[in-house]
C-alpha cells in the first residue's frame, strides 16, 4: 500500500484540530444555534452527483424514475448507496460491519490467508511441542503428607515450574503473532479496495516493516510489565498486613493504566505497516486517531476478544476430550492428583485443534484491527475519498476540495 493515496498522511491535522480553512455543513433552519446556510435553491434528492474537481466535466445525471431516487413515485428517495469496492463500504463502519469485513476478507482471500495462519499456526505449535518436551524441567511432585511449611514450599516451586513453562510459550506466540500481524495486515488494506494479493506480495511488502513491527511488539508489554512494577514494588518492599494491602491497591491501578494505555495504542501496529510510521510515531498516531473514541475502540476490542475465545474454545475442547481419551496415562495422572505426563498423542491432537483455532481466530482479530484503523481515519480524515480513489471508484478520479473535511 506504499503507493497508495490516503495510506501515508502521518500526523494530520485533522486528528487534533480542524482547520479553519476546511468547509463544513452548516447547520440546517429550525434548529437552536446560527441561521441557517443552506441555500433556499436545493436540487431534489437523487440527483447528486459524484465529487469531482473544479472546472471538469460533470457527469450527466439521467432524469430520475416516477418518484425521486427511483422509489415509487410518492415515496421519499433515499441518500446514494456509499461505494464498496472491497469488503467494507467506503463510510464510517458499524461494528457489525466491522465484524462482517475481517470475515469477507477471509472469505474472499481465503488461499493467502489460510496459507498465512496455518504456516505460522504450524510452525509455532512444533516449536511449542518440542520446547515442552525436550527443554522444560518436570514439574515438581506434590507430597499430599507435606507438613503446611512443605506444602507452601511445594506451592512456590510449582509457581516457578508453571512461570517458566509460560516463558518459552509466550516467546513463540509473540513471534507467530509479529508474522501474521504483519502479512494479514497488507491482505486486509488490499481487500478493501477489492484487489488480490498473493502470498509473496504480501511478504515482499511486509518484510522491510518487521523490525519495527517487532520493536512495538516487545515495547508494549515491556511498558505494562514496568508500570506493574512501580506499582507493587513499593507494597513488597514495605512488607507485613500494610505492605501486601498497598501492593493489591497498587496492582489494581496499575492494571487500570495499563488498559486504558493498550486500547490508547490499539491501532498502532497498522498505522506503522500502512504509514510506514517508527515505533514511537506509530503510539502517537494511535492515540491521536483513538482520542474521542476511547470507549468504542475498548468495546470493540473487547468483543473481539469474546468472540475469538469463544470459537477456539469450540475448536479446542473436543480436540482435547479426543486426546484425553487416546492419552490415558495423562487421563490417570490428572485424577490422580499428580502431575499429567502427556505422551506425544496428547501434544500432536491438541496441536492440530490450536493449529485450527488460531487459522480461524488470527485474521478475525488481524481484521478488526485494520479495519477499526479505516474506519477511525474516515470519521477524522475523509479517507474514503481517497480509497474510492485508489480503488478507481467512478467520479473519484480526481482530488475535490477540502477532502480532508472531518467525518466525526
């Protein structure tokens, strides 16, 4: 999307305040505020026609059918229908629709990016598989005749085993998500403006992106994890009743600032794929086009989230009843008491039921992501004006003026 018109306008004005300069509609008669501007010589409705630039040729509008807009004549016409050359029209979005427009993107790319997920999905599971195996300590066995000093030291271990465990786990998720982040994210920007992408172009476009891709990737959870411990660090070291009471408090707000930070930064990763943005300008361009849009993007984010843990969860739990039924050791073990010890048809079954999920779940969320960033730059940017350009939309060939009008 380099080559884009639209794509690369970081740090715009009209994210932080409008220009005097820009025209705006002027409120209509009969409402409190200024007199009304409207001019009192309108033309019915239907016959507007679409932008184009000063002193060229207008496109003839046909004379419209009995009743404006081509309704029976009596009925009122109704506003034109907004262009859609891809998966989303080009207006501001719903969250339905936002919803619907990461699903048609699969749908309709479903070659690039089922080939995407599942190469990722794949890699990163066998890396998961061999990493538990062969690199991760066993878990610590619990003595149910421990004394409370035993059982409380037994606790700690376990923590630690489970801590580290997560640590390898966590890595290969990051990278696996880095990956489809970024390729997802050039199928997603082509999708809405109806062009196909293979594969290779989207590696070829993606891969000059990854190192800073990858620096975001790793300075935002950096961020929350410090903010967590100034937070808390002050409750452990003061220690006894008070110190573990200042701690808790302290958790909870850090973990507040560290929500409303990761929804203020939600939209960072695809404002530095398509703007071709630095990790730091990429934050800010977040929080610019989020500013005013704090509680949608969080319920947006939120649904999503819901949504992509309920269907993995319809994927991965018969998978896991079926490995659970062919492993019966780790079946024993768990009832037991003990620490299961899952053979190799536990870890290939539940592997291909993840391997599953995340094809399904990853261009969902990638989706949602890409297009909430579209539909925020339309509400703020006119940006629709200069996708139905690059999409060679008719009567959009050219740039009107004062396209940059807000659309909040």
């Amino acid at each position: 999307m380099n080559d884009t018109p639209g794509w690369a306008s970081p740090g715009s004005a009209p994210s932080d305040r409008q220009d005097a300069s820009v025209p705006r509609p002027a409120e209509p008669a009969g409402e409190s505020g200024p007199a009304s501007k409207w001019s009192t010589e309108q033309p019915p409705p239907g016959r507007w026609s679409a932008p184009t630039a000063p002193g060229a040729d207008r496109v003839p509008v046909p004379p419209p059918a009995p009743g404006w807009g081509g309704q029976p004549r009596g009925s009122w016409g109704r506003p034109p229908t907004a262009a859609k050359p891809g998966v989303i029209p080009l207006r501001p979005l719903g969250v339905g629709e936002i919803l619907d427009g990461a699903v048609s993107t699969l749908r309709a790319h479903w070659r690039t990016v089922l080939g995407i997920t599942i190469t990722v999905s794949v890699v990163s599971q066998i890396c998961n598989i061999l990493v538990e195996r062969y690199l991760l300590p066993e878990p610590p066995e619990a003595n149910p005749d421990a004394t409370p000093s035993e059982a409380l030291r037994q606790s700690v271990d376990s923590l630690q085993a489970s801590l580290l465990a997560m640590g390898p786990a966590l890595i290969i998720t990051m990278i696996a998500t880095l990956f489809t982040t970024a390729l997802l994210t050039i199928v997603i920007s082509r999708s809405v403006l109806g062009r196909p992408v293979t594969l290779s172009e989207a590696w070829q476009e993606a891969r000059p992106r990854l190192p800073q891709l990858l620096g975001l990737t790793l300075l935002l959870p950096l961020m929350g994890a410090a903010i967590m411990t100034v937070a808390i660090l002050p409750g452990l070291l003061l220690g006894g009743g008070g110190g573990i009471a200042l701690a808790v408090l302290g958790g909870l707000g850090a973990c507040g600032v560290v929500l409303w930070l990761m929804i203020r930064f939600a939209l960072a990763s695809p404002a530095l794929m398509l703007e071709r943005q630095g990790v730091i300008a990429s934050l800010r361009r977040s929080a610019k086009l989020v500013q005013g849009a704090w509680w949608r993007t969080f319920g947006i984010v939120v649904l999503t989230l819901l949504l992509t843990l309920l269907v993995s969860m319809i994927i991965a739990v018969p998978f896991t009843v079926i490995a659970f039924a062919v492993d019966g050791s780790g079946f024993s073990d768990l009832f037991a008491g003990n620490s299961p010890d899952f053979g190799w048809p536990f870890l290939i079954i539940t592997g291909i039921g993840s391997v599953i999920a995340s094809s399904i779940t990853y261009p969902i969320s990638a989706g949602v992501t890409v297009l909430l960033y579209v539909d925020q730059r339309i509400r703020r940017e006119a940006l629709d004006l200069e996708l139905a350009r690059a999409a060679g939309v008719p009567g959009y060939s050219s740039e009107p003026s004062g396209h940059n009008a807000s659309r909040s």
